[in-house]
C-alpha cells in the first residue's frame, strides 16, 4: 500500500484538528497512528475512509486521489472496511442481520448469497453460535469481534480500525487484538489508530506520531519506539510507557 496526504487539513469551527499534513507511506500493510487524545488520529483516518471532507488539501491511496464527491466517495466507501471503537452495531438487529445488511443494500448480494457470507465470518471468529442474538445479548468483545466480521465479509481493499479495544476489559482487548494479527499475517492492509503501544510495536510495519494535528515524527516501530527524534514523542512515550 501506497498513502500519500498532501497538505490535507480538518478543521471544525475554529478548531483545526489535522493542520496540513504532508507525508508518504509506501509499501506498507499496517500502519499505527499513536499519540496524545485530541492529536487528529481519528480525524485523520476519517478522511482516508471518506467518513470526513477535507478543509483543504488531498490524499491518495496507491497513487490514486481520493474524490470527495458523492458519486466517487459512495464508491470509495464501499471499498472500506471500517471497525470503530463503540462497535457501531444496530442494537436492534441480531448479529446476523447486522452483516447481512451491508452486503444486501450496499453491496448488491442476494438475501441468500449475504447470509452465506455471513456466517461464513461468523463461524472463522466463532461467533456462528451467537448468530441471532442481539449486541445487548453479547459481551464487549463479541460485539467487536462481530464489527470486524462485518469489515471482513465486504471483502475489502483496505481496513480501517479506529481504537479498536478502547471499550474492551484486557481479556477481550487481547482476542481482538489476536484477530487483528491473525488479519495482517493473512496479507490484509490496515491503518489502526490505537493506545496499545505493545501492539503497535509488535504488528505495525509504521508508526506514525501525532500531536497537534500533525505528524510529528513517523519509521519503523523499531526505531520509533526504540529511539524517537523528537523531544513530543519522547515525552508521549515516556508517560503512557511508565507503569
């Protein structure tokens, strides 16, 4: 995977959350953005799913531009799998229903081609049993092994993962992120936006820091993590890395 952002900025009023970000990512199937609350991660990897527009400036994915208009954004979105922090789910549908949906209204399958692809998913993260129950019925982390399950079954040309375990206890915050591995050795590309500096380190083949609406420093988890240029990234890693 190619990411390239060209003076791309967001701002939300008065606020300019990502404030003209410049920077190229190549060959890369998993990159992390770390860094303060508030720093743009999130906004950041909105844009590159076409869930915000642009103030200003551009990105593009495998040297093709990403078109904020609708006709280009609907088909653009259609690519992406998205997994958000709050799981994002339909309370009212069982965890069927909520793959199914996509995949019949967004994606043109059949009702019985949807369902197939379904509990196809369903069954690789073990959740087949747990099919017809609704997102109240289940524990944090089978609703969001359930929201991956839906990223997955669209098939997608890239993952987007937007803190993924933030409401998850550890023990359910490990089997996520054990899926999330398990996507990456499988070939999948991924950008995840993540407080879990272990995990980062470990899965991530980049490591972007940001603070201030701007990447402050970027490299291998390696050298990020083992030796950071920057006095910001020093002192972010000093703090979060303490106990």
């Amino acid at each position: 995977m190619k990411l390239s952002f060209n003076g791309l900025a967001k701002s939300f009023g008065g606020h300019r959350a990502v404030d003209g970000v410049t920077a190229v990512f190549e060959d890369v199937r998993s990159l992390a953005f770390i860094g303060p609350s508030g720093g743009g991660k999130s906004t950041l990897l909105r844009m590159v799913g076409g869930l915000e527009t642009p103030t200003e400036g551009s990105l593009a994915i495998n040297e093709e531009e990403v078109i904020f208009e609708p006709a280009a954004l609907q088909k653009h979105r259609r690519a992406i799998g998205f997994v958000f922090q709050a799981f994002n789910l339909f309370p009212h549908m069982d965890a069927l229903r909520n793959i199914t949906l996509p995949l019949e209204k967004v994606h043109g399958l059949s009702a019985a081609q949807a369902r197939e692809t379904a509990m196809a998913a369903l069954k690789r993260f073990r959740l087949d049993q747990h099919a017809h129950k609704r997102p109240a019925e289940l524990s944090g982390g089978q609703n969001q092994r359930i929201a991956i399950a839906r990223a997955i079954a669209i098939k997608p040309k890239l993952l987007l993962f937007d803190e993924p375990t933030s409401a998850l206890d550890p023990e359910m915050t490990s089997g996520v992120l054990d899926i999330i591995e398990e996507l990456k050795e499988e070939g999948r590309e991924f950008l995840l936006v993540t407080h879990e500096m272990g995990f980062a380190r470990n899965v991530a083949d980049r490591v972007a820091f940001l603070a201030d609406g701007r990447i402050v420093e970027s490299g291998p988890p390696s050298e990020l993590f083992g030796a950071p240029q920057t006095a910001a990234c020093r002192d972010f890693l000093a703090r979060v890395l303490k106990y």
